[in-house]
C-alpha cells in the first residue's frame, strides 16, 4: 500500500476517503438573540443621534478661540475669505482663530487676531495685492481710527455685507485683526 502525506493528496483523494460532506448548517437565532440584536442596532442608533446633537449644540453654543491646528478651523474658518486672503508674517504662535456659528437670523462670524513684526503700512500694501490676487475688491480707509490703526475692507462687489475687515495697529509689534460675517 502507498502512503500518501496529507499534503500530498489531492481533492479527489480526500473525497474517497472520508466522502462528501455535508455543508454546515448554522443554527437559526433564538427569539431572545434576535430581540437583542434589534435593541443594540436602536441603542447604537440612538447614541449616535445624541451624540451628534451634542457636538451641534456644542458648536453653537458660545464663541470659541482656538488656533490654526485645532478641528474646530474646519467649521468656523474653512472657505470664509479669512482663509483665502490668509495671514502675512503672522509673528509663530501669535495666531488666534474665533468663530461663532449662525443664531437665528443673525449671520455667524470668523476672526483671526496675531501680531507681525512688519510695518503697519507695509501690511496694508500687502494686504491690499492679496485681495485682489484672489479676486476681490480691496478699499483702504484712508483716514486712521482715534487709537492709529489703519483698515480695509476687501468684498466681492462694492456694498458687499459679507466682506472681510483688516484692521492694523499702529503698535510695534504691529496688531492685525481679520474680521468677517459668515453666511453659513
């Protein structure tokens, strides 16, 4: 008689010897099983649903300040015209985002606050090109504020609502606030 290694036999050879088996057949679920498989489905549903009215509730509760790396950048900063326009030689760390989602009929707004080392009138000269680079209209305010600073306004069109507002300190270092009402 040969011997044959397990791994040496083919499909054919296990059929002869131990012959067809049967597929196997899982047992049916319970009524106790099936009940608690539909009530984690409705508890998991029902998690999920609060947890998300939590994380809303949250958003527009009250105004937050956060920096450049914190997920809340994606609600409140992401797409507005703060972002497009975009900081210029923000002094590192100096950079504070706020943001204040929409409450009923009143727009929501973002806001970024830091300081520079570079001159106030430069800032505003480079401002000024990157508005227009990104295709907005910029209108510098030629007269300073009471306390120096100086601003412009860069908007879609000239009566824009939803403009963004740069406002830069006459202080060294120089204080820039980028201020916008938000739509969404």
């Amino acid at each position: 008689m040969r011997r044959i290694f397990l791994r040496q036999m083919t499909h054919g050879d296990l059929t002869r010897l131990i012959g067809e088996r049967p597929p196997k057949v899982g047992k049916p679920l319970t009524d106790l099983q099936a009940f608690g498989v539909v009530m984690s489905l409705f508890v998991a549903l029902a998690t999920v649903g609060l947890a998300a009215f939590a994380v809303l509730a949250w958003l527009g509760w009250e105004t937050h300040e956060f920096g450049p790396r914190d997920p809340r950048y994606l609600v409140f900063v992401r797409g507005t015209l703060i972002e497009r326009v975009g900081t210029i030689d923000a002094a590192p760390g100096s950079v504070i985002y706020g943001g204040q989602g929409r409450d009923g009929n009143a727009p929501g707004y973002a806001r970024a606050r830091y300081t520079s080392p570079v001159a106030a009138s430069a800032l505003l000269a480079r401002f000024a090109e990157r508005c227009k680079a990104v295709g907005l209209q910029a209108k510098v305010d030629e007269q300073p504020a009471s306390d120096g600073s100086r601003s412009i306004t860069c908007g879609r069109e000239a009566g824009d609502e939803f403009a963004l507002g740069i406002s830069v300190g006459a202080t060294t270092p120089t204080e820039v606030l980028m201020d916008e009402d938000t739509e969404d």
